[in-house]
C-alpha cells in the first residue's frame, strides 16, 4: 500500500520533536520511614591525653606550618603534567625523612603512586589514603600567587595559608605527618603500623589508583581500616563527619561533522556556510537535549532502577542531621549564590537528593569561537564533558551504557561517547569501630559533628570498602574552602573568637585520633571472626 507524501514542514516538525527534551517532571520521591534519629551523643568523648606529644607540637609550630608551605609552593597539577613526578618525590622523601622503612613510587599507566610503610611493631595496621594532585589555576581571581604559600589575613577568620592545595588536600595531610612526625620525635613511634597510599590524580578521577593498590594488594588486605585527612570544620566550627562518597560517572559527547548528518569533517568553515551544511554544535545541543526534561531531571529511561532506597542506618543518620541542614538552609543558598532549591524542592527533599539521589550534569561545552568580538564560523566539532554522581547500587557501566542507548534510540547515534572515568560509591557503617572512634576524637573536643552517610562528591574509597572490604573514614579539625576555585585556603590562626581550630589543635586531633583508632582496634573482634 502506498503511504501518503508528507509534506516538508510535517518532516521538520517531527524532526523538531523528536530531538525536543522530555516535558518536564516532578523530582523523584525519596521516601525516609524511619522515625528514629543517630545521636552522636550517645557516643562517650575520648579521653586519652598525651601532653608530651601536644608540647611537642607546640614548640615547633613555626617549623609545622613552613612544612605545609613548603608542600603547597610545589606545583602537581596532573591535568597538565606540571610538577606532578617533583611532588611524587617530595612526598616519597619526607616518609623517608619520618622513618617509613619501605618507600617507592609507584609506576602506573598515568601519573606514580606512592607507597610508604612504616612499622611500629603493633598488632594493627592503618592505611592512610592521600592525594598530592590539585586542580588548574584559575587565570584570574586570585589575591596572590597560587604557589607561593603566602599567609593572609582573612576578615571574619583569621590568618590563612591561602595556596592551590591548602584545603584539598595538601594542608590537612601534611598537619597529619606532622602529628605523626611529634608521636615519633617524643614517644618513638605511633601506636599502630602504617601504609601511606597516595595518587596523583585523584583530580582526574583516579583512573590509575586501582594499579597502586593491586601491587599492594596481599599487604592491603591485613590491614584494619583506611583513613583519609582532611579539613571538616566549616566557618562556624561546627564539624561534619560522612562516612561514604557518592560513585562518579565521566565522560564526553562529540559531534562531529560526519556522512549521516553532514557538515564539514575536516575544518571550521566560515559561518555563512550553516545555509547549506549542518551544525555539529546544534547535533550536539539537541542530544543534550534528550537526556533531561526542560527543568533538568534526568530523563534516561531506567537511569534510578538500579538504585538501592536509604536503608535503615543511612535514615536514622538523614533524621539526625536534617534539623541542622534546615536550620542553616538560608546561609547555605547565599554561599552557593543561589535563591532556591533545584525545581522548588524542600530542604528536606533537597538534602535527601544529595545524599540518596544521582545526578546528571555537563561540566562544560567546548565548541568553535568564544573569544573577543566577532568572528562567524561553523565549527566541525563540538564536545560536552559531563559527569554523574553515583549511589548504591549504580555503576559506572550500566549508567553509560543507559545513556548510550537513550541517544541511539533518539537518533543521535553519530554522537561519539567516551568514557573518562568511573568508580562505584562507597560507604563504612556509622558502628565500624574506626567510626565510633573518630566521633569519639570530636567529642573530646567539644564538637558534636553532624553525619552523613556520604557526601555529594566523590573519592576512590571502592578500591578498599569494595575491592579489599576494608573500613574507611575520613576526619580532621580545621577549616579551608576554595577547593577547585581561587583563593582556596586553610585557617591556621584563627581569631581570638572562632571556635575553628588553628594548626596546632588541628595536629593534636590527629595525635588522639590515631590513638583512639588503636584503642578501638584492640577491642575489636579479630578479623575473619
């Protein structure tokens, strides 16, 4: 049977809709049942005391902070390959420095891990997970030099290691090893054995880090628990504590000119030329377009299947920090430079969206000319890189291979996907002993820290909780901000008023912690029972 002829504007507005995004759609409900709420009260405040180690630290406090000066002056950019190997090697020499008996670095098919192991001849072993990589240089924005470890005085905070790594993560890893470094000087070693694990692309997505720990692995796996150092305190010196990172998903679109759609496959033409050839930029655009609804809720059909609800420990810990999160929703909004939750969400609905749900979200678009003035030309190419933030039980391949099929189902099956990195979440459970040891450091301190069971953001913690089933958390006083962006910071004299640690106290809780982290060791089950 012959089909009618469809005219050339009926073809076009099917064109124009099958590339159009979804209709919008409501926010997914994440449903939280569970009426009880985690008190971190509940959990005794440590009370181990090593004034010797603390007068230590004390005494040689000018020589502690130019040790973090002396890290965050060496550049280790890895996107660019500056000064990445030099850092590798500084960190390598200062384990050695501090008695670490084995120490390499660590060849990978990117930039070299570093291995350092130091026994004390305990009966339990700490990993200690660090990155020595930072992030690119804004070109502008910054009050100083980036690499030049200046202190500044910070109105409303006090004075201030202002550098590219101060807060991430240089400044409270380097605080740790001089912790570590008064427990050797004064006591002659720490209370447990200790494996340094580090990367130089953490920044990158660690897309090499498995390669590290696999050479490590048979030694990994009698180790106790993972522990990562970090800055937790915020402008108000209220502490937090989570004890899981969300997975990630990245990867790039490009379109390109190519036989199916047209347009020039070899260069930029000039732009009078969209009269007869096609756009890659608006091929590109127009994929975009399909993997979201016109208010940005993902529109993958399947993208949430795999994803495993809050179950009944992860609410408990939603129900104890939400009066916290609505209390500061206000002052959050304004940091952030925003009026309102994503699509009119509650506080509550937005704080679970953090925690529980994925996201979908280009990072950037990469096409023709964005200078200065005018200059009309067609580019070839166009490129997206975006990333998806994983939760229980998402995977990076199951995401992009949905992803994948949502575009070839729309047409677009010209768009090059390429995957750039992906790890799965992670997750330690708020009773681990290592847990319960941390929050019990806090509390010696005055600090009651809110929990989350994980952070938005992501870290390659899947290579122990996952790979090696081993426990891992992350703590640490002290307050920085400015990660990924200019003027990014580490408080180390705050003012007479704060209640954020300076360097010295932010050293002290290390010293406790490592010790609470023995204590809790040793009355433990064994593993294996």
């Amino acid at each position: 049977m012959r089909l009618p002829r469809r005219s050339p504007l009926s073809c076009l507005l099917s064109a124009l809709l099958l590339a159009a995004p979804a209709a919008a759609a409501p926010p997914p409900k994440i449903v939280i049942t569970e009426t009880a709420a985690f008190d971190a009260t509940s959990v005794p405040a440590y009370t181990g005391d090593y004034a010797d180690v603390y007068a230590y630290l004390d005494a040689h406090s000018a020589q502690n902070l130019a040790q973090l000066q002396r890290w965050v002056r060496q550049p280790s950019i890895s996107a660019q390959n500056k000064g990445v190997k030099e850092m590798a090697e500084l960190l390598r020499a200062d384990l050695q420095g501090l008695g670490f008996r084995d120490t390499a670095l660590v060849p990978t098919s990117g930039h070299p891990g570093v291995y350092g192991y130091y026994d004390a001849g305990a009966e339990h072993t700490l990993v200690v997970y660090m990155m020595y990589d930072v992030q690119p240089i804004e070109p502008t924005g910054w009050k100083v030099d980036a690499f030049k470890g200046e202190l500044v005085d910070e109105p409303g905070l006090g004075k201030v290691l202002m550098a590219r790594g101060a807060t991430n993560q240089k400044g409270p890893q380097r605080a740790f090893l001089n912790a570590l470094e008064a427990m050797i000087k004064v006591r002659g070693k720490p209370p447990v054995n200790l494996i340094v694990l580090a990367e130089g692309e953490e920044e990158l997505g660690s897309p090499h880090y498995p390669e590290v720990v696999a050479k490590y692995e048979a030694q990994l796996r009698k180790a106790d628990g993972v522990f990562f150092p970090m800055n937790t305190q915020g402008r108000d010196g209220q502490a937090s504590m989570f004890l899981g990172v969300k997975g990630i998903l990245y990867f790039e679109l490009e379109a390109r000119g190519n036989d199916k759609t047209g347009g020039s496959q070899k260069s930029e033409v000039h732009g009078s030329m969209a009269a007869t050839l096609d756009s890659p930029t608006w091929r590109l655009v127009q994929a975009l377009s399909t993997l979201t609804t016109a208010d940005g809720e993902i529109a993958v059909p399947g993208y949430r299947d795999a994803i495993r609800p809050p179950n009944a420990e992860e609410q408990r810990l939603y129900n104890g920090l939400i009066g916290k999160r609505e209390q500061d929703a206000a002052k959050t909004l304004q940091v952030l430079g925003a009026s309102r939750w994503k699509n009119g969400r509650s506080v509550r609905e937005a704080v679970a969206s953090e925690l529980f749900d994925t996201t979908l979200n280009i990072d950037g678009l990469v096409a023709g000319y964005t200078g200065e003035g005018v200059k009309t030309i067609l580019p070839h190419r166009a490129v997206a890189k975006v990333d998806s933030r994983l939760v229980p039980n998402q995977t990076p391949e199951q995401a992009l291979a949905l992803i994948r099929k949502q575009l070839d189902a729309q047409g677009f099956d010209d768009i090059e996907v390429r995957q750039l990195s992906g790890y799965p979440p992670a997750q330690t459970s708020v009773d681990a002993p290592l847990s319960r040891a941390a929050l019990g450091t806090y509390r010696k301190y005055g600090l009651t820290p809110t929990i989350a069971p994980r952070i938005a953001g992501s870290a390659p913690y899947y290579v122990f909780t996952q790979t090696l089933g081993l426990p891992m958390i992350s703590g640490g006083l002290g307050h920085g901000s400015g990660a990924h962006a200019p003027n990014e910071y580490m408080v180390v004299q705050p003012q007479a008023d704060s209640k954020i640690a300076s360097l010295a106290q932010a050293e002290r809780f290390y010293v406790d912690l490592l010790y609470a982290l023995s204590d809790a060791l040793k009355q433990a089950p064994a593993k294996g029972k």
